[in-house]
C-alpha cells in the first residue's frame, strides 16, 4: 500500500478523533441522542464538533484527488509528497480549531487545500 493510500486512511479516521474530544468527559451525555446532546455544547466541545465536519468535507475532496492520481497513473512520489502535506496541515488544524485559534486554523486549512488541488493538478502537469 503506498503513502497516499494510507494517508486516505489517517484522513478517514480524524473526524472520529475530532469527535472523541466533543463527546468525552461531557456532562450528561446522552449515548442515545449524541446530536441533540452536540448541538448544545458550547466552547471547545462546539469547536471540536465543527472540526470533525469539516474532516468529513476535507476528506471526500482529498480522497478523490488521491483516486484519480491513482486512475490515471499520476507521479507517485510526488502524490505521497501531498498527501504527507495534507494529513500535516489536517493534524495541525484539529487542535486549532479546537483551541479556537482562527486565524491559524484557517491558515492550516488552506496548506491542506491547496496541497489536495495540488494532487489533482499533478495529473494534468504530468
């Protein structure tokens, strides 16, 4: 399995984190209705909320990219190259963004977008 594909992996899994740190140690937290118990967090638990949907969004995007490098036969090392970027960029962003530090968090964001478009691009560069 190469770099990029495991870094598929790692980006799949960092939503669950960003949502273990909502959820965890929250006062009474209803294992029932998780989302209604979600919605009325506020500070941190909030932040790590929004956190792990913007995962979510960020990984359909860089998954792709990483597929279709795979389809057509893109230039592996440097698609590993990006997808090392991505995860970085993604696991400096989580605390970030949990740490209500925005101006770094979207500074963050971008490095891991533009690393995603970058894999698409490598393609058409090739």
């Amino acid at each position: 399995m190469t770099i990029a594909l495991w870094c598929v992996l790692i980006a799949g899994l960092l939503p669950y984190l960003a949502a273990g740190v909502a959820k965890i140690g929250g006062r009474d937290y209803d294992n029932n209705d998780p989302r209604a118990w979600i919605a009325k967090q506020t500070g941190f638990r909030a932040r790590a909320q929004a956190a792990q949907q913007n995962s979510w969004e960020a990984f359909a995007v860089f998954t792709a990219a990483v597929l279709v490098s795979f389809a057509v036969r893109g230039p592996l090392p440097r698609v590993n190259e990006l997808a090392m970027v991505f995860i970085g960029a993604r696991l400096v962003y989580l605390p970030l963004y949990m740490l209500g530090k925005g101006t770094l968090r979207s500074l963050a964001w971008t490095v891991g977008m533009v690393a995603t478009v970058s894999i698409f691009l490598t393609v058409i560069w090739r």
